[in-house]
C-alpha cells in the first residue's frame, strides 16, 4: 500500500542536489539524473514527494524516485510555500484551458506531462470519458488526489462530470522507475469504456480505451493525418497503403477523400476489429479497404502492388540510447521498403514517434533511404505532434513526433513523374 504524501510540502524529505542541475531548473527544464542528487532524506521508501535544495538553499519541491535515472522531476519552482493539492488544480486547469475551446465532442490530449509542468502525467479526453495516465512513483502516489480533482476539473471545463474515468498505469516505459503495471476503472462502466467512439474531425473510430494501444487512440498524428486528407482529396480515385494502421486513422480518411483502394497493415487483431466497426460506422466503402494481418516488413517484402500514398507510422523504434542503432537501421530498412511501393509522383508520409531520433536525424535517414533508392524526393510537408501534445521549449524532451510527406520526384527512369500531385503548403 502506497502512502500518499501529505498535501503540506513544508513537512517533507529534502532532497540535496548538484548545483549544475538547480541551474538547469531554473532555466526550465523539470529532471534532475540520478547522478546529480547528493543526499536524499530516507524515509524507508523507494519514492516520495520532497524538497529540492542546493548548497542548503530551497529550490522547488516535486517527486524523487531513487530507482529511476530521473530521479527528480520538479512540479513547483522556488521558495513559494503552496500546498500540493491546490498546484495540482491550478495546474490541471491552466491545462485545460490552454486546449479550449473543443469543437462539441471532441477528443484532446488535456494534459502532456512535463509541457504542462505535470511531469508523468497524461490527461485524455474521449467526451464523455476521461483517461488519466500515471508514468511515474511520483504521479502514483497521488492518484487519489488526482480522482478526487480531475473530474471536478473537467466538469468546471465542459458542464459536466465525466461518464466514466479510467486510470492506466500499464505503459513500459514504467519499468524504468521499477513500478508496476495495472489498469483501474476509477468510475464508469468498463464494458462502454472498451465501446468508445472517438470523433475526429468528421470521421468517428471505434476505440477500447482499457485495452486499446496508449490511451485508446493516437490523438498525436491529428494535424498530420488532416494534411494527408487534403492531399489525397487533390487525387480522386488514388491507391493508398496505410503501414502500422491500427484502428485506421489515416486509411479511413483517406478512403473518406475518395481513395480507390486503401490497404490496411497491421499486427495486432483487436485493432483491425476496431477498424472494422468504424469503416461500417462511417458508412465507408467496405469494397475498396483491404485489411491485411501481418508484419509490416514481411508485407512490404512480398508485396508487389504500386500506390500513389504510402504513409508508414511504425512505433517508437528507438526506447533507449542503445537501441538507437538498430532502430536507425529499422527506419531505413523501412522506409526503402516504403519508397519502393511509391508511384512516381506520389507521396510517402513517413514518421517517427521515437524521442530519442531528432527530426535532423530522422530526416537523415530518409535522405539516405531515397538516396540508396536511387530516388530523388521534394519535401512536401513537415510536421510534428498536434498541438494538445505542446513541445515545451526549455526541454526538448518533450518533442518526439516527426512526420515527412516525400514527393517521388522522379519518373521511373529518371523522367517526369507519370502524375504528380501539388505540393501541399502549410
Ligand atoms: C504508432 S501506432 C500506429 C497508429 C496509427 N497509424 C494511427 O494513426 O492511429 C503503431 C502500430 O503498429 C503496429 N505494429 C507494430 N509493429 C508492427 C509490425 N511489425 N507489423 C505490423 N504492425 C505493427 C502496432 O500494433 C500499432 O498498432
């Protein structure tokens, strides 16, 4: 049983840190490394709220977890005394009133962690349900302030409580604070949480928000997926390959611009039953989907068909440091795979949700992708997480979602392209 800290910082442990990292505080960012804590006060537990000091000087309070390589992670900056439940609403509410107005039924990412100073914690918003995402010890062991204040928070945003509120704690990237996995209904009735319905801009997918991949939904590709609609709509009748489709949030627009045929690939079962029901739901043409179970590489390598869109959305390749190599390697591997089946003239929408892969760098390993193709590629868009997903400038960590749109420019032998669709403009 987990003992939560009391709402009071001034009776906490103090945490003694290195100079270097209170200065990096100060300029904005939220983690202090394991490495640059000098003394922790010990109350017998792996992780607690506590006092950040240096040099015996206050420099804000947040959570410590000794078992992870963030050990710290800095919720209030500076002497000011406050008390944790009252940072918690005032944070939760700044939040979400950054993302309003929601068009009527809307989904939205309400809170991303460390841009919303709430670092560890996610907020989504399925209207009427909520989902809030523990990542860390520290956001554990405030969850039932969290339950108490979250729904009160939302009802003061939109007019009403939430119909139902589920907790997950079930992310790997857990692990690295040594916490465990688990999943809560914290209200609502479980059976219509797993029957959810997101809207998205005029397309509604069906999503199981407790056993669904993250939070039910990838609410991160919104923008991306809007610009490829356009593009698509600008090429009545065109082939479209959708790679790492899950529940279909860019085939099944594509299909609503008048695409020919859209083929889905993708691995998992539960997210191509999930596509089923939303291409029946949106009264889209059955006839022109084809839904493939199967390994996406193992698709590309046996695959002959040409399309005019190919958009490759894999999962983050990259969840280390010293995984980075073998997932540049996946990411070219991939994307040659990918430029093959492009039409001359058509457009790749190739991204990368890995953190640790910059865009320069992601950006690199598509031009060498192209390059090894023998191709020649414009660049027709750029674009990154939606904006309920903010990128917090003083930390960069906080960015992680890249998305090219290339342009076969070439013909197949060097020549002009047999068709070639405008460039799309921001
Ligand atoms: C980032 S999500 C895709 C999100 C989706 N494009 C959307 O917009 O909702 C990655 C998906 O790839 C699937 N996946 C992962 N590895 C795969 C593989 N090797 N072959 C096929 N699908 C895979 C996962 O099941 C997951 O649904």
């Amino acid at each position: 049983m987990v003992e939560a800290p009391s709402l009071d910082p001034a009776g906490w442990p103090e945490v003694e840190i290195t100079p270097r990292a209170a200065k990096r505080l100060a300029g904005g960012h939220l983690w202090v490394f394991a490495n640059e804590v000098t003394a922790a006060g010990d109350p017998g537990r792996p992780a607690f709220w506590c006092r950040f000091r240096t040099g015996g000087n206050p420099v804000g309070w947040g959570c410590y977890n000794r078992h992870s390589l963030i050990a710290g992670r800095l919720f209030a900056f500076g002497a000011r005394e406050d008390r944790l439940d009252g940072l918690l609403e005032r944070r939760l509410a700044a939040a979400i009133g950054r993302r309003l107005p929601l068009p009527p039924g809307r989904a939205a990412r309400l809170v991303f962690s460390e841009a919303d100073f709430l670092p560890g914690l996610v907020v989504d918003f399925y209207p009427p349900y909520g989902v809030l995402q523990s990542h860390t010890a520290g956001i554990d062991l405030v969850l039932p302030l969290l339950e108490e204040i979250l729904p009160a928070a939302l009802r003061r945003a939109f007019g009403a409580p939430p119909e139902g509120l589920l907790i997950r704690a079930d992310a790997p990237v857990r692990e690295l604070e040594a916490v465990g996995r688990f999943t809560r209904v914290a209200f609502g009735d479980r059976e219509a949480l797993r029957a959810a319905w997101v809207e998205e801009e005029g397309v509604r997918f069906a999503a199981d928000l407790v056993e669904g991949q993250k939070t039910g939904f990838f609410l991160d590709q919104r923008e991306n997926r809007l610009r490829f609609e356009k593009a698509v709509r600008q090429a009545p009748g065109a082939r479209v390959l959708d790679l790492f489709s899950y529940s279909g949030g860019w085939g099944l627009r594509a299909l609503r611009a008048g695409a020919g045929r859209v083929v889905f690939v993708e691995e998992s079962r539960e997210a191509l039953g999930l596509l089923e029901r939303s291409l029946a739901a949106n009264g889209l043409p059955r006839e022109r989907a084809a839904l493939c179970r199967e390994d996406v590489f193992e698709f590309l390598a046996r695959d002959a068909g040409r399309y005019d869109f190919v958009v490759s959305d894999p999962p983050a390749f990259a969840k280390s440091k010293k995984a980075l190599p073998q997932a540049h390697r996946a990411y070219l591997k991939l994307n040659r795979l990918a430029w093959r089946r492009l039409k001359p003239g058509g457009l790749l929408f190739a991204s990368s949700c890995s953190r640790l892969v910059s865009e320069a760098e992601f950006a690199g390993i598509l031009a060498a992708a192209v390059r090894r193709e023998g191709g020649r590629a414009h660049v027709a868009y750029r674009g990154m997480q939606a904006p309920d997903h903010p990128v917090l400038l003083s930390m960069p960590e906080t960015a992680y979602l890249k998305c090219f749109a290339l342009r076969k420019v070439e013909g197949e032998n060097g020549g002009p392209p047999a068709r070639s669709f405008p460039l799309i403009s921001k």
